[in-house]
C-alpha cells in the first residue's frame, strides 16, 4: 500500500549514501525511524535485522509472512523476529511491494543461475560478510547470515507457485520507512547484481536516512 511519509528530510539526524556494491551496518534506536531511498531507480537494497541487545534474535521471513498472511511486505508490514517480537513496522512505503522470499544474490547462486564464469563477481553475501567482519564490535559471523528481505526488489510468484526476478516497480526517489520497535542492528547490502532485470542492469545509490 501506498503510504507517503510526513518526516522532512531536513530533519534527519543521520544520513549516509551507499554505493552499490557497498554494504550499511548501523544501530537503529527502538523509536527512531529508518528511511532506506532508491536513488536512481530499480535497486535492491538487500536487508538482514538484529536485536542490538542480542544478536542471536534476527529477522525471521517465515514468522512475518505467516503472521501477516501475505508473502509481500509493505507498508504495515510489522518486521518480527525469530522469537515473534516485532522489531520495526513499516510505516511508509512509496513503492508499494518488498520481496522476502528471493534470498540475497551469492556468487554460488550466481554460478546456478546464470554462468559458471559469474562466481568472481561480486555479490550480497561477500559484502554482508565483510560486514560483520569489519565490524566485530557486534560479535556476529558467518553463522549469523540468514534470510533476507530484498527491499526494492520486485520478484512475483507464478500462479504455479514458482519465482521469477523481474524488472523492478520502484524509480528514482522511491522509499520505505521503518519505525523500529526496538534497538536494531541494520546490515544492508546495496546489490551489485549484474546478471538479472531487478536493477535494470546497472546499480545505482541508496541513501539510508534516520529520524529520531
Ligand atoms: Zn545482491
């Protein structure tokens, strides 16, 4: 659903642009609200959540499609936990419809889908890993890589209950917003993916903005 947001950009406490390719790795504050910003168009921003206070607890897909009864997430969407504790709602949304079931680009699947050639390029996984790795005042690793959502990302389910990766719905200056319900340890890689339409084939910018 379309919601449009009511901060003011001037108004945000923090902002950072990620290059595609790069990764975001902050703490949001329980009240604060996280805008995540498709610059140009047609990006992934490919998005793993953690309690601050413990790790352990992580964004689980299966738990918030099953309780929202919907495989797409949008605006009201309440983001929980592997524990069923919500840890952010969305509560704006200009493009309309989140993937959570696609998973993160890895230059494994990168070497299934497309070429056996494609496994030295870059991809989701790599950055997500560097992450935690540049970042051990968190104390996470590689076990702590799990699902994801794919924010952006436009990937419809056939009426046979397949996958496809389609060109995406979101343009230049969409957003979605997260209120979060709790202290959350945001780790987003901005998709470098080459080999499929969800970004049109060239990465572009995101630019994560929070309000407090
Ligand atoms: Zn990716």
């Amino acid at each position: 659903m379309i919601v449009e947001s009511q901060l003011k950009v001037e108004n945000a406490s923090q902002r950072d642009v990620v290059p595609a390719g790069d990764y975001y790795m902050k703490v949001v504050k329980k009240g604060q609200t996280l805008r995540i910003l498709d610059m140009e168009g047609n990006q992934a921003a490919d998005t793993l959540f953690y309690n601050a206070n413990d790790p352990a607890e992580r964004y689980s897909a299966v738990d918030t499609i099953r309780e929202q009864g919907n495989v797409y997430l949008t605006t009201g969407t309440k983001i929980l936990s592997d524990q069923c504790n919500v840890m952010l709602e969305i509560v704006a949304d200009t493009c309309g419809r989140h993937d959570t079931l696609g998973g993160a680009c890895a230059t494994e699947s990168n070497t299934v889908r497309y070429a056996i050639e494609k496994k030295c390029m870059h991809a989701c996984r790599d950055s997500w890993l560097l992450a935690v790795a540049e970042n051990d005042q968190f104390g996470m690793d590689k076990r702590d890589i799990t699902h994801n959502i794919n924010f952006f990302m436009n990937v419809p389910i056939t009426e046979e209950g397949g996958l496809t990766f389609e060109d995406g719905i979101s343009a230049p200056g969409k957003y979605v917003e997260l209120k979060a319900h709790m202290d959350v340890i945001v780790l987003m890689s901005n998709c470098p993916q080459l080999n499929n339409p969800c970004n049109a084939y060239n990465p572009t910018p995101v630019e994560m903005l929070i309000w407090d």
